[in-house]
C-alpha cells in the first residue's frame, strides 16, 4: 500500500511538473511572437531554446505556434519566423524533425501573405521561403547541424557527400539555392529602408533588421562551405562543365561582399556581430592545389556569444550562447512620438512610392473568414468535450466519495443504537440489583457488580462520545461534499448554457458558410459557362483559321485552271527539294492537332500549323503546275491530274480538322495527302532525265520564244486595226471618240513593245557572242541555263500580256469590259517588259550602245503605258458626263429609295474591292515565288512571306 502511495505521489508530481513546463513555455512563446513592432527578447528566445532540451524536441512549442492567428497579422508571422529561425540554430538536435512536419503549413502562411505585398507581407513570404528550404535542405542532410557549424568542415563534408563527386556537385548546388535565399530575404529587408537615414535605432527598424544576425551567421558558413566545395570539384572536373558554378558563385560572391559591408556599417549590429569581411576578389579555383594556403574562412564573431567551432557542444545539452543575452540599442527617449512617427513615414518605402503597384488579393476574405470561423469552431470543440470530461470525472470521484461516507455513516450509526439500547439494559439491571442490595449477604457481591458496571459504563460512555464526535465529523464532511456537488452542478449548468451557445454559435457559422457555399457554387457555374465560352469561341477561332486555309488551297485549285499560270515554269529538281518541307509541314500539322485533341490550350500552334500547312502546300502544287508546263504533254496530263488531286486531299484534311472527335479520319486524310504527294514526286523524277535534252535545246528555245513574242505583238496590232476599223463603221458621237483614243494608244503601245522586243534579241546576240568565246550558242545557253530560263518566262509573259490587252479592248468596245481591265492590263505590260529588260541587260555590258538602245526602248514602253492609262481615264470620264442622271423630277420617296440603293451599291463595291486586294496581294505573292523558283532567285520562308503585308497597286 505504501508502494503504491509513493509510485501515485511521484506520478502526480511528475504531471504537475509536465503542465507547469508547458504553462511556462506558452508564456515565452506568447511575449516571444506578439504584435508589438520591436524586436524579439532575447530572454524568451532562449527559454524557448532551453525548453527544447528539456523537452528533447519541440512539439511544445508547435502546439503553441499553431494556435496563434499568424495570417492575421504581418508583424506576428515576422516574429514568429524569426523565433523558428533561432531555435533551428540554437534548439535541441530534434527541433529540426520536429519542424519538418510542419514544412507545408511554414509554406501555406507565406504564400498567403505573397498576396498581400504591403508592409510585412513580402518579408513574411521571402522568410517562410528561406524556412521550408532550410528544412528540406536538413532533410537532404541530416548530418548537418541546426547551426551550420562543422567541427571538422573538410572530413565532414566528404562524409556527407560520401566522398563521391556527384554528390559534391549536387551538394554545391543545393548551397548556392540556399544562398539565394538567404540573399533574397535581405534584399527584401533593405528594399523597405532609406539606408540614408539611421533607422536602426528604431523600434520597427530593429524588428526588421534583427533576423539579418541570423542570416549573417547562415551565409558565411555556407560561402565556407561552397568554396571549399567548390575547390574539390575543380581538382576533379574539367574546368568548362563548372562554367555554371563559377558564374553563380561571383554573382553571390558581389552581393554577400556589398551585405556585409552594408550591415557593418549600421549601428545595430556594431554592438551584436562583427560582421565578417570578404576579400576583394574571389578565390582562384584554378589554384585547387594550393587552396589550403590561400583560401582563409570568414570570420563570424557574436558579440556576448560564443561560437564554438570545435563541435564540443553536446546537442541534448543548450548551447553557451542561450545563456547571454545581447543588449539591443534603445530608442531614444528623449525623442517625441511625433518625431518617431515622421521618421518612421520617411525612411520606410512604401510598394507606391518605389513605383510599385500592389497586386490585387487572389483569395477571397471570405475564405479567410471561413477558416477563421472553421479553426474557432474546432478550438470550442475540444475545449468543450475537454470540460464536459473533466466535470465528468469530478462528479463521478464526488459521488464515489458521497457513497463510501454513507456507508461508513450507516455503519456508526448501527454501532451507536447497539450501545446506547446495552447501556439502557445496564441501567435497568443496575437498579434491580439495587433493590437487591437490602440483603446483607449479597451486598458485597452486588457492589463488585456496581463497581464493574460503573467501569463499563465509562467505557461505553467514552465510545459514545468518540462515536459522537466521529459521526459529527462525517457529518460536517457529507454536508461539504453536498456544497460541493451543487457548485459542480452549477458549474455543469453554466457549462451546457456555454455549449448551447457554442452550438447556436456553430449553426450561425454553418448557416453563414452554406451562403457562402452558394456564392462559391454560383461563381463555378460562371466559371463553367466561362470555360464553356471560351471552348466555344476556341472552336470558333480554329474553324476560321480552317476556312482560311481552305480558301487558300480553292485558290490554288482555281490557278491551276488559269492561263495566265500556263507561262509559269520550274525545274523538277527544284520541285523535288522541296519535297522534305512539305512532309514536315504535314507532320506537324498531325502532331499537332493530336496535341490540341488531348489539351485545349494548344489551339495557338494548331492554328499556326494550319496557316502554315496552307501556305506550303499550295505553294508546292503551283511549282508542280509549274513544272508541267516544261514537260512533255504524257508527263504534264498526269502531274496537272495528281496537282488537282492534292488540292482535294488537303481540302478534305482540313475538313477534317474541324471535328476534334475523329482522329481516325484525321489520320485516315493524312495518308491520302501523302499518297496525293507521292505521286507528284514520282512524275517529277521520271521528268529529271529529260531536263538535260531540254537545255540542250534552250538555245533554239529562245529564239523561238522572241519570235513567238514578235507573232503575238503582230497578231495584236493586226487586231487593233480591225477593231478601229469597226467601230469607225459602228459607232458614233463620244462612243467613236473615246474608241479612237483607246485604240490609237493601244496600237502606239503595241509598237513600242514590238520596237522593245527587236531590242532586246539584239542585245542578246550581242551577249552571246560576247561571251561564248570558241563554244557554241547552244553551250553557252546552256551553261547559263537559269539566266535563259529566266529570258524565256519573261518573253512569254510579254506576249500573254499583249493578247490579254488586245481582248480587254475587244471587250471594251463591245460594251462588255470595262476601262479598269484595260488598266490593269496595260500595268501588267509594263511589269512584263521591265522584267524582259532587266534579263536582258543582267549579262550586257554597261557600254554596249545595244544596251542604251534597250533601255530606250524601255521608256518608250512605259509612255505608252501611260498614255493608254490616260486614255481609258479620259473614257470612261467622258463616258460618265455623257450618262448624267435626270434627279429632276424624282419624289421624295423615290429620291430616299434611290439614296439606298446607291448606298447599298457603295457598300458592295468597297466590300468587294476590298477582296480583290486581299486576292491580288495572294496572286502577286505566288507569282513572285513561282518566278523566283525557276529564275533561281533566293528563297524566301512561305510563313514568314506569307505575313508578310502587301500594299494593293
């Protein structure tokens, strides 16, 4: 029984010893991490500090820490951070597999205060930053210290890398990430002081600068660290694959130097720290043999601290420096709390006054209040169930007391009716016995029975008052336990009223999240019908980039019908190089729309593909189109076929793309594509054998193409005339006039180009004979072969253009054309013999007086052109003052009608001219490639054309 009375007493001084160890660490963790902008006592520090040895972790404090608002208040979540910070250097070895517990929510408080810039919040979020890593970086390592310090920096980093290279260079990097970090937080730190004014002797500036003592010690141990780190790798690796390393220390190397002569030049720390000092240049790594005699570590002293750097500190024991308190500068007294406050307004900068605009908050305050209220919620929770079990108990133990005193009660009172009813029967026998005591004989017997009686009596008597007092006792004992017991009773009744208001308290916090919840439910549906939009109008903008591409390709198809494309030429050679392109132009548009059916977001690149695939493969066609105009009419039949045939793959693969669902019919087109594509391929290297005959022969080709030009000059002139004729015989009045004008500059111009034809076959023969030397005419047109090529495609197209002027005029006569074709086609002549002349003179000499004659002639050309501009301006103007309208005697209702339709036609008319700039634009766009192609001009990118702008003529 003793054993168990000792064992008992022990246990409960033990709990009273547990609780009153937690009651006071409460006390330092709450007038460590209060709301006061001034810096953490450094007593509170350190009997947190000693609570984790006597505790051997810090779970204590973590239980504390997690019940204080730190996302309510900046300055709270700073003293906090710098109160972890502190214990992680100086606390029991487990303070650090404590804390890594509780990484996510260090992580979750600083990101909540990201969002809110002003003030503290940036400081916060830098410092949570700096804690997570430090943990993970612990965690990576668990043989490093909470301080940092290694008793032996060499042998124990090669234990921690385990003497292998790559854990050395994996380790170097992981310092240099948290040497970025320590840099970050100080930069964060003096980015919100006016360093041209003494604020280190303020309250709020040594609460900011205070942590800074801490970040002094982390850095210089880690800039240790990494050169000798960094000395290693170089004895080991090429010097280029640290390239990296070199780089990323200097830059470290700059900012630690210009932070710890900053901080050596505040008062605060002059009387905390001797900051250390770094060289003016970084170490040479170059020089890894000799690092032991060159490199020396940065001396890092604590003013009223020891820093051992021997390791003989024992971890389950505090450190020495936990013992000494720094003494912090006051403020001045003397100074008024107006000269505080302006001081204070000048010196911190503020995110608007650095230019800074602060972001807006990404989460809600509701949501905030809502775990504010959920948190107080679950806190009323536990306190309750933990009183209702503590009443609990109290009741029980009282009314197992009440029952044992009513036992013992019951049990006196027995005893006390059996002696009182025994000294009833003594009293009763006593006075029998009295009577009897007349007799002498019997006296002396009866007065040994009196005596023995009266002794009994006594003793009875004596019982009865000890019974007495005893029951008295009880009595006085059951009666207090009855008070007691009505004021636990009072105390549960005021409990359950505090319970009932706890859960009417709970209902109005859930009634006031359900409408919270309905807001957040209406925001998603928003936020669904947004997305539902913005897929909608995705799907729009791929639809019309589609249709985009499909009209390219529809053009393409229509050009390849056109006769002003039957002059185009190109070399199967050339048409062959650019097979590769357009193989990848196809894959990547099949890629990437296989990306875009699988994530949204990469409509972007699918519509370039789009534009892009367009662009290339139209452009392929019309150079395979262009390619059978050279090639015999077996070869040209079948590769005009397989360009058709193409355009209507591409077409049904663009169709294709439009429905994101069916990717087998995607695919099922692509390989129709290819095999449209193959077959181009296949007619243009069966034509590559024939390529050789036809150069032999592009000599007699060019001659035959001049006079072919000659022909249709001729035949264009002979028509003129006869249209002269006609419309002298038909028409009359201003019809005659303007036809007369027309075709009189039309037959000027056609004499010019005749004048400029026989020019330029002079200067050719010139240029041939000039450089021929003893070969051939037919070898030297085909060693220039590209150049004639190039002479050939513009005469063709002179001749094309002066048929198209003569049936523009045939047409205008008639009443069926218009002046502006007859423009047009009169600019298009003097495109064609500009061309002719610049392929002619490209090889003449700059004295040839043949070639003074060509340009001459050239000039010539284009006063004609004019001239037939001129006249068709001049017609059609007297043609509209001959047309004027008679208004006169219109209503108002057919003059507003008339007004519409006018407005209408307007309309039409910008609308439509405005796609035939878009159309003209396109044309001239292929018309320059396709010339360039089979000139052997230099290639230009089709995309990069393509967006290239082109100002309508």
């Amino acid at each position: 029984m003793a054993g168990r009375l000792s064992t008992r007493r022990s246990t409960d001084s033990l709990e009273a010893e547990r609780q009153n160890f937690i009651k006071h660490q409460n006390i330092s963790v709450t007038k460590a991490i209060n709301t006061v902008e001034v810096p953490v006592k450094e007593k509170h520090a350190r009997s947190i500090i000693i609570g984790s040895f006597t505790d051997k972790g810090l779970s204590v404090f973590w239980a504390s820490v997690l019940r204080l608002p730190l996302q309510g208040s900046a300055i709270l979540c700073w003293k906090f951070c710098h109160t972890l910070h502190k214990v992680i250097r100086d606390g029991h070895e487990n303070v650090v597999k404590d804390s890594q517990q509780h990484a996510g929510y260090i992580s979750r408080t600083g990101s909540s205060w990201n969002n809110r810039p002003e003030g503290y919040g940036k400081l916060v979020y830098r410092y949570c930053q700096l804690l997570v890593f430090r943990l993970e970086f612990h965690k990576k390592h668990p043989l490093m210290p909470g301080d940092l310090k290694l008793p032996s920096p060499e042998s124990d980093l090669e234990k921690m890398a385990q003497n292998d290279i790559n854990n050395f260079f994996q380790m170097s990097v992981e310092i240099f990430d948290h040497l970025d970090a320590l840099i970050a937080l100080q930069e964060a730190i003096f980015s919100t002081f006016n360093l041209a004014r003494s604020m280190s002797v303020a309250p709020a500036g040594q609460c900011r600068l205070a942590p800074l003592i801490q970040v002094i010690l982390d850095s210089g141990l880690l800039y240790d660290y990494s050169v000798r780190l960094l000395f290693k790798l170089h004895a080991c690796l090429p010097a280029d694959t640290l390239d990296g390393h070199r780089t990323r220390f200097v830059k470290q190397f700059r900012t630690l130097k210009s932070f710890f002569q900053t901080s050596s030049n505040l008062m605060y720390f002059q009387n905390l720290i001797q900051v250390p000092s770094l060289p003016d240049e970084p170490p040479n790594f170059f020089l890894a043999a000799k690092n032991s005699d060159t490199y020396i570590d940065p001396a890092i002293i604590l003013q009223t601290m020891e820093m051992s750097t021997d390791g003989s500190q024992g971890r389950d024991s505090p450190p020495s420096s936990v013992f000494s308190e720094p003494i912090f500068e006051e403020f001045p007294a003397r100074q008024s709390e107006e000269q505080l406050n302006s001081s204070l307004l000048l010196d911190f900068s503020s995110p608007q006054q650095n230019g800074q605009q602060p972001p807006q908050p990404q989460r809600d305050e509701r949501d905030w209040l809502i775990e504010q209220l959920q948190q107080e919620i679950e806190e009323l929770k536990f306190e309750l169930d933990r009183t209702q079990r503590e009443d609990q108990r109290i009741i029980n133990d009282l009314k197992r007391r009440i029952m044992e005193l009513e036992t013992e009660l019951n049990e006196h009172r027995t005893l006390i009716e059996n002696t009182y009813q025994e000294n009833e029967d003594l009293q009763t026998k006593l006075k029998e016995e009295s009577e009897k005591a007349q007799n002498p004989a019997i006296t002396a017997a009866m007065v040994e029975q009196c005596d023995e009686a009266d002794r009994r009596a006594k003793s009875y008597e004596d019982k009865f008052k000890k019974m007495k007092d005893v029951y008295s006792k009880l009595r006085e004992e059951h009666v207090n336990l009855l008070r007691t017991n009505a004021d636990v009773s009072r105390q549960l009744t005021t409990v359950v009223k505090t319970t009932e208001e706890s859960q009417l308290a709970k209902l109005n916090a859930e009634k006031f999240v359900e409408k919270l919840q309905q807001s957040i439910d209406e925001k998603s549906s928003s936020e669904e019908k947004l997305k539902a939009d913005l897929a909608a109008r995705q799907k729009l903008i791929l639809v019309g980039a589609i249709e985009e591409a499909e009209q390219i390709i529809q053009q393409v198809l229509a050009q390849l019908d056109d006769p002003a494309y039957s002059t185009a030429t190109c070399t199967a050679e050339y048409l062959l190089s650019r097979t590769d392109r357009v193989d990848q132009s196809l894959n990547n548009l099949h890629k990437t729309f296989q990306g875009y059916t699988q994530d949204k977001n990469e409509l972007s690149p699918l519509v370039r593909h789009v534009s892009s695939f367009s662009c290339i493969i139209g452009e392929y066609i019309l150079q395979a189109k262009a390619t059978s105009n050279m090639a015999a009419i077996s070869y040209s039949e079948g590769l005009s076929s397989a360009c058709k045939s193409a355009c209507g793959t591409s077409l049904a693969l663009l169709d294709a793309l439009k429905d994101d669902t069916n990717t087998g019919k995607v695919d099922s087109n692509k390989q129709t594509v290819d095999q449209s594509l193959k077959e181009i391929q296949r007619i243009a290297r069966e034509l590559l054998p024939g390529e050789a005959d036809v150069q032999e022969e592009l000599g007699d080709l060019v001659d035959q193409e001049m006079q072919s030009t000659t022909d249709a000059i001729d035949k264009a002139a002979s028509r003129i005339a006869d249209m002269l004729q006609k419309s002298r015989q038909a028409d009359t009045g201003i019809k005659l006039e303007v036809n007369e004008k027309i075709l009189d500059s039309c037959n000027d111009l056609m004499n010019s180009i005749k004048m400029l034809i026989e020019k330029s076959k002079t200067l050719q023969r010139e240029i041939v004979a000039d450089g021929r030397g003893t070969a051939s005419a037919g070898e030297f047109y085909k060693r220039h072969h590209r150049w004639t090529e190039g002479l050939i495609s513009a005469a063709k197209l002179v001749g094309v253009g002066a048929t198209h002027l003569v049936d523009a005029s045939d047409k205008l006569i008639q009443g069926k054309g218009k002046f502006e074709e007859l423009e047009v086609c009169s600019h298009e002549i003097a495109a064609c013999t500009a061309q002719l002349v610049v392929a002619s003179k490209v090889k003449a000499s700059k004295d040839s007086e043949n070639l003074k004659g060509l340009q001459t002639a050239s000039r010539g050309v284009a006063t004609s052109t004019a001239q037939v501009v001129a006249s068709a301006k001049t017609g059609a103007q007297l043609i509209v003052e001959g047309d004027v309208n008679d208004f006169t005697k219109l209503s108002l209702t057919q003059t507003k009608r008339y007004e519409m339709d006018a407005q209408v036609a307007v309309l039409e008319l910008e609308s439509k001219l405005q796609k035939e700039r878009v159309k003209l634009a396109q044309l001239r766009k292929r018309h320059y490639q396709l010339a360039g192609a089979s000139e052997g001009w230099d290639e230009e990118d089709p995309e990069e054309f393509y967006n290239e702008p082109i100002t309508p003529q």
